[in-house]
C-alpha cells in the first residue's frame, strides 16, 4: 500500500495521501471545495460549469492512440476502472502508477490514454492507469482514497 511506498506521507481530510498525489496548490484548492460542499453551500452552477469543463478538456485532449509496441488492456480495481500499459520489453517487476490530471474534478483513462501509452514505451515499464470519482459529485477524500486502491490492493508489487 501507500505506507509501503518510499514517499513522504501526510494527513489531509482524515486520511493518509503520498506527498506527490497533492502538490501544495491542489491540496489548498480541494479543501476549500470540500468544505464549501459539505457545509451545503455549494450552488447548482457549479455542477454545469464542471461538466462544461470536462466535456471541452476530453474534446481537446482525449485521444485512444497507442504507442507503437504498447499492448493496452482494461481492468478494475477496487471497483474502479484502471488501464494497463505495457511496452514490448517492459522492465520485470517495475511499474508506473499514473493518476490522471484534471485537478480531482475532470479528466479520465480516456483524456490521458495517449500519454500513458507514450510515456510507457518511452520509460519502458509497465504503467498503470488508475481513474478516480471526480469532485465535486464525490467530495474529498474520495479521490485519493481511489487513487491509492492499487497500491493498497497491491497492484504495484509483483
């Protein structure tokens, strides 16, 4: 699980994250949406505006191409969807967990395939894809808890 990972690890809504999962901006940006839902202030334009976001960002970014040498294949973990990456040649035992970007309220395996798929091929290691419940229609720490399930499932080992 995460604890086993060589990466410092704090606290943040209760629940233990990897440092890399929240850079300091994010972390900042998550709670005050956080609160704002759970004190029920959070007004209706929000879930459109969200939405509105993450349709124009899968419009402009998404893209189901692979690298060339690259076998792809879905799974779930957790309950959540996950894509695994693999290059021809993957270095034994390593593998990469990739969380998509989309600051926890957008983005998906979908918008970042092309990525994992080039950053796979070029590193070499297996990489795993692991998709997350977006905010704000799951407040935090939903994200992170998903985000740490295939380390915690032990995907990440052999």
């Amino acid at each position: 699980g995460l604890a086993n990972l060589a990466v410092p690890i704090f606290d943040l809504f209760g629940v233990r994250h990897a440092a890399f999962l929240l850079p300091p901006c994010m972390r900042a940006s998550i709670h005050q949406v956080n609160r704002l839902n759970m004190s029920g202030r959070m007004t209706d334009w929000l879930l459109p505006t969200v939405r509105a976001v993450r349709t124009t960002a899968q419009r402009l970014i998404g893209n189901r191409s692979d690298a060339d040498g690259v076998a792809c294949h879905d799974g779930m973990i957790a309950g959540r969807p996950v894509r695994h990456f693999r290059p021809d040649g993957a270095v034994p035992g390593q593998r990469l967990l990739y969380l998509h970007g989309g600051g926890f309220i957008s983005g998906s395996l979908d918008s970042h395939h092309a990525l994992c798929s080039r950053l796979a091929a070029q590193l070499g290691l297996e990489l795993i894809a692991a998709s997350y419940r977006l905010a704000p229609e799951h407040p935090a720490p939903a994200q992170a808890q998903d985000a740490a399930a295939p380390a915690d499932d032990g995907l990440l080992e052999e």
